[in-house]
C-alpha cells in the first residue's frame, strides 16, 4: 500500500493571473524523473545534485534503516546543492526538487542499483516469486532554505521468472541504472509478471500526484493545458 509520510494540505492548481512563477529546478541523474515531470506539465531545467549516493544503499553510514532511507538520501541531495551550482537562470526564486528510490526486499534487506550484469541477475533472482517494496523519498523546497521531504512506499509483486530469461536481460544491459536491476514499463510491456499496488509513478522515481500540490504551495504550477499541447506538437516529429 502506498503511504505517504508527511501531510499534504489543499493548494491552488493554477498560478494568479500575472504572477510570474519560481524557477524549478531537477537535481537528479535519472531521465525517468525527468520525463515523469515533463509529462506532468512542468517547466524545469534537470541537473545532477553535487551528492552522488553509492549505487548500493547498505554503505552509506549514519542513515536511517530500511525504506526511510530513501526520503534521509532525498534531503542529503537537496542539502548538498549550493545556489553556485545550479543552471541558468539563477535569478529570482526557485524550487529545488530532489529523489532518491530504493528497493526493500522480502526480508526486509535494501537493495540499490546493480553494477554489473551478474549483480543484477543475482538481485532478481532475489526478487522474484515474492513481494518487495519500492521507496521513494522527495525533497522540495528553496534552495538554502527549509524544506520538506516525504516518503511513498509501493508494494511490487514480482512473479516467476526463468533462469535464461534472466541471463539474456543481464545480457541486454536494460538492468543499467535502475533501482532493482528493472524498469516497471519496460519489463510489464516486455510481458514480465509484475503487479503493483500503489503509484506507479514512485516505482519509476518521482510520485508526481504527490508532489505536485507540494509544488503548487510554492507557487509552481504545470502549464496550461492548451500551452503544454502546443509544446508537445511543436517537439513531435512530422510526417513529409
């Protein structure tokens, strides 16, 4: 079951007419979290936080345990990003958001990126025929000011799974720079057993209904429908 950690109050869906809206910026290396946002209607500009977390989450010390790692990975991220390091435009406010996603095993163990073909293999053969959570922890807020972070925790269902099978996606490299060696779409589309329970958008690292009125209490809002359509035809490709 999802859950939330930190209440979420009623806020406006769409900014005062002539207000001119923070800039929002990404600190994450994960194009999934990038896309996520883009769908949901968001102007942004993406970067990649001065805080580089060890794709296996069992080294990083002084943190807390199990799926509340995530959201503590969240806010170490946010806090390590100066004003010096963030893209243009710097001027005038800005929201920073910042993810962390973590894989919680069956038995409760965490479970970071895979490093190699054979780690990954091995993290889902560990996987399958069982139940693992997936945690994702937020963080948003002014850079250099206060912020709030949450925590979504996601039930997955992972199913059976067969040795070759395994081996010749370990072969593929679609394991690489995934929390858990996988991609929710990708694998479901490639015919994968896998059943959810919860927000789809927190297994692919950023829970974007949960975030957004977390946005909007800071005066950031998506586009308007008409203008984000007209942004989505202007990048499609055309036919002749």
């Amino acid at each position: 079951m999802a859950t939330a950690l930190i209440e979420t109050h009623d806020a406006p869906t769409q900014a005062p007419p002539g207000a001119v809206p923070p800039t929002l910026w990404l600190a994450s290396r994960s194009p999934r979290r990038a896309q996520l946002l883009e769908a949901a209607g968001f102007a942004f500009t993406a970067f990649a936080p001065p805080y580089a977390d060890p794709a296996d989450p069992n080294c990083v010390v002084n943190a807390p345990a199990g799926a509340l790692r995530a959201q503590w990975l969240a806010e170490r991220k946010a806090a390590s990003v100066s004003p010096d390091d963030l893209p243009a435009p710097r001027g005038g406010s800005g929201v920073l958001v910042t993810a962390d996603t973590l894989v919680v095993d069956a038995q409760g163990a965490l479970i970071g990126t895979p490093e190699s073909a054979e780690q990954a293999v091995q993290t889902l053969r560990r996987l399958r025929n069982a139940t693992h959570t997936i945690a994702t922890g937020v963080c948003v807020g002014s850079v250099g000011d206060a912020a709030t972070s949450f925590l979504i925790t996601v039930e997955v269902t992972l199913g059976p799974l067969d040795d070759a099978l395994l081996e010749a996606y370990g072969v593929s490299a679609g394991w690489r720079g995934k929390a858990g060696g996988y991609n929710l779409d990708e694998r479901q589309r490639a015919g994968w057993p896998i059943g959810v329970d919860g927000d789809r958008d927190a297994v692919m690292g950023l829970p974007v209904a949960a975030l957004v009125p977390r946005l909007a209490a800071l005066g950031v809002f998506p586009r308007p429908t008409s203008e984000a359509d007209a942004l989505k035809r202007k990048d499609s490709p055309t036919d002749g």
